[in-house]
C-alpha cells in the first residue's frame, strides 16, 4: 500500500506529540500503527528514510526544531495543498 500525504500527516502527529510530551518514538510508531493499519515497522521505516530527514522536533536546540505553533501552521498548509 503507497504512502499518502495523509498518511505521513498522522504519522508525523504522532512523533511530534511523543516528542513534545516525553513519550517514546516506539509508541508513537504503535499508535501510528493501528491508526493507519501499517505494521510498527512500517511506520519506523517511513518516519526514519523518508520523513525525519526533513524535520527535526526532538531537539530544541536544533535549527530545524519545529516549535508546537510551526507544526500547527505546516499541518494546515499541508492539509489545504491536499484539497
């Protein structure tokens, strides 16, 4: 089954709220998991080769850090390119 933009949207919702809350990645990949009807690893290897390289929520410090109101913006201006 291919990716959607939907699709990379959950999973990114769900790393980002695991990140931003001191959860684990494991959990968000479970949640995302049985949100999508993908296996763990899947999701892992979604976020891990195609996603992660381009945002960075894990370290604040980072230059690529998306603040909690960045993301919100960049989840509307990708759910609006999708209409």
């Amino acid at each position: 089954m291919k990716w959607t933009k939907e699709d990379d949207i959950v999973l990114v919702s769900y790393i980002f709220q695991a990140t931003h809350s001191g959860s684990s990645l494991i959990k968000a990949y479970k949640l995302a998991s049985f949100k999508l009807g993908r296996s763990i690893s899947a999701c892992e290897s979604r976020w891990q080769k195609r996603i992660s390289k381009n945002y960075d929520f894990t370290r604040k410090g980072s230059k690529d850090y998306i603040s909690p109101i960045k993301f919100s913006q960049w989840l509307i201006k990708i759910a609006s390119e999708n209409k």
